[in-house]
C-alpha cells in the first residue's frame, strides 16, 4: 500500500496480495480517522461479501474466487467504543459481466486497487440496535 494526504483527502493505491479491508484499518489507524467516507475501484480475485437478513439478524456470506473488475466499493470508516469501525459495500463484475456484492468482508487485490478516502471534520459513533441488530450511525 502507498498512500498521500491531500488536505482532507488520502488517494491509496493498494497493491497485488493486499486485502482491502486490512490494509485500511492499518491507514485508518495511523491516519487516526474518525470520521470519513470512501470509494475505489480495481480488481480482486477472492472476495467475500455477505447480505443481512433483518428478520432473523443474522449476515448470509457468499465467497467469489476468480477474475473480478470492482465496479463499486463503497463506504464509510466512524468509531464504535472508541475503535475504527468500517463499513464497506462491494460489487464486482466477473468476464461475462454478471456483478456480485453486498456487505465486503475481505476482499483480495489482484492487480491494483484505487481508494479515495474523503476525511470528514466531525465525528460519528456507532451503537448497536438491539430491534435491528446492527450497528448503527449514533450522531453525537
């Protein structure tokens, strides 16, 4: 990964073998984020992204291994208990153009990976909804 601060935006370039959501906490830690938004696109070979079903509160997870183009990545890094907290969507397409997604778990760089990381003056923490079961945006 390598990265540079332009004012309130980081443009990341993560590389071959790199796993998405690994390397940005790393950045989110020593950039020290609290609040911030992202957006990238690249290419992965093993990503796994899931769908939450509300009525049971519960994440069904789907594993993809092979050529995919990301079409969107998409999301948000806040605090929960004082920890960096990502919450990330991916959708990729394979080579017949049928595009898979949802929630990204982990995802794998193939070839490269094109992050924008927009810091937002302000901060926002998370606290888990016991009706819905997810954690969400509690604005301070």
């Amino acid at each position: 990964m390598d990265y540079r601060r332009f004012q309130d935006t980081l443009i990341v370039r993560l590389d071959r073998g790199e796993e998405i959501v690994e390397q940005l906490q790393l950045l989110a830690k020593k950039e020290d984020l609290q609040l911030a938004s992202v957006e990238a696109l690249g290419a992965v070979n093993d990503f796994t992204a899931g769908v939450y079903h509300t009525a049971e509160k519960k994440y069904y997870s789907n594993q993809y291994e092979g050529a995919f183009e990301i079409v969107s990545l998409t999301g948000t890094i806040t605090r929960m208990n004082g920890e960096i907290y990502q919450h990330l969507h991916i959708s990729a397409g394979d080579d017949k153009g049928a595009v898979f997604g949802g929630h990204l778990n982990r995802a794998v760089v193939s070839a490269t990976c094109e992050m924008v990381i927009r810091v937002i003056d302000g901060a926002v923490e998370r606290r888990q909804d016991p009706e819905i079961g997810l954690n969400l945006l509690h604005f301070l």
